[in-house]
C-alpha cells in the first residue's frame, strides 16, 4: 500500500489530476484526494506507512520493569502454589501489586513484550487423524468380441 500511495505521489507532482491518480490506481476519488492532500500538508513523509500507536499503557515503564522481577521471581514468590507461570495466575498477581486488570490473553501479550518467554503454545493435545488407506482400483473388465 505504501508503495503505490508513493508512486501515486509521484504521478501527482507531475501533474496528473487526481482523477486520473484515482483511475491509474485503483482507488476511489475520495482516496487519492485524501493521498494529494497529506502529500501537499506533510510532503512524501505523509504518505509513508506510519503504525497506529494505539492505547497507552495502563502500567508506567517502572512498573514494567517491576514486573519483569516479579515474573523472574516465580509464581510462588507472588504466593501461588506452583512454579508455573499461567497467564491467569500472572494476570491476577498484576492487578494484586498494581490494582491494574489485563486479561489474560493481553498478559500473554505483555510477556512476549517484556522478552520473558517465547511464544507458548496450546498445551491441549490435537486429535491424531487417521486417513484411510487407499484402495488399489479395481482390474479394468476387459471384453472380448462375440460375448453377448
């Protein structure tokens, strides 16, 4: 995308009507109105990929850093009965130190962040399929002249 808003740019400063823009592209009017505009505001950096930043953090960078310890401490440290991590277990040891709620799938996310565990996957185990073997094709019928 990023690539044809920049080729895009290009073919409006050198005088193509965005119109012509929008046909040459693909894309409605509207789109490359919106691509002239943020050319002629912001210059070729306007129209560059830029990634949405998103929700701040609930958690400050020193509470990050203070969960980092916690989580290199254990779960047993934070009064769990085992030494595994779950992210349920780490998600309620975050809202009991900080009074902050994560679910449990977004503590999975912070964890990956933080570098404190590569990615884990389901523990479930899968079904084992069993496919049914081949059945060899059945001898071709041969015919001979003069059988009725």
């Amino acid at each position: 995308m990023e690539g044809r808003r920049l080729l895009a740019a290009q073919e409006l400063q050198r005088g193509l009507t965005q119109s012509q823009v929008a046909r040459r592209f693909g894309v409605s009017r509207t789109t490359a109105s919106r691509w002239f505009r943020a050319l002629n505001g912001k210059g070729v950096e306007g129209l560059r990929k830029r990634r949405a930043p998103g929700r701040p953090s609930r958690l400050t960078k020193d509470q990050l850093a203070q969960l980092a310890e916690l989580y290199q401490a254990g779960p047993r440290a934070a009064g769990f009965g085992s030494d595994r991590w779950t992210t349920v277990r780490f998600a309620e040891a975050i809202y009991a130190r900080f009074q902050v709620r994560y679910d449990p799938d977004h503590v999975g996310r912070i964890i990956l962040r933080l570098g404190l565990r590569g990615r884990i996957h389901n523990r479930r185990p899968r079904p084992t399929l069993v496919y049914a073997q081949a059945q060899p094709p059945a001898p071709a019928v041969e015919r001979t002249a003069g059988v009725a």
